[in-house]
C-alpha cells in the first residue's frame, strides 16, 4: 500500500483526500482506534467507509487474527 506524502506545507484536505485514494480502493476493512469520533478526518472516513459497505471494526477484539482470514 502505498504511503500519504506527508510534507509539511499541505492543506489538511490535500492529506485526507490522499489518504482516501489511498485507502478506498485497496482496503477491504477499515479499523477505527478508540476516540476516532474526535477526528473530523475520522469521521469523514467512516461515513465513506459505511456507504462503501467496507467491514468496519471499533474495537480491536473484533479483529480477526491473521490465521483466521
């Protein structure tokens, strides 16, 4: 996957708009960490992520392990 350029100097909607061209096309399951309601950029996320019908994970316990996929 590759990496958000994280270069100083960038509008925060150059960075969230990175991250979902990033993310939404390669990602299968989105994990949010506790507090991600706190995050604007979050919460863009995992509205995006819900209408995309991604698997979504709040809770790390609801994770599957790597030998259970």
């Amino acid at each position: 996957m590759k990496l958000v350029d994280q270069a100083e100097g960038r509008a925060y909607n150059e960075y969230l708009l990175d991250a979902l061209r990033v993310m939404m096309p390669e990602a299968e399951a989105v994990y949010f960490m506790d507090n991600w309601i706190d995050s604007k950029g979050a919460r863009i996320e995992f509205a995006i992520a819900n209408e995309l019908d991604m698997t979504i994970y709040t809770s790390f316990d609801e994770v599957p392990k790597a030998e259970e996929v």
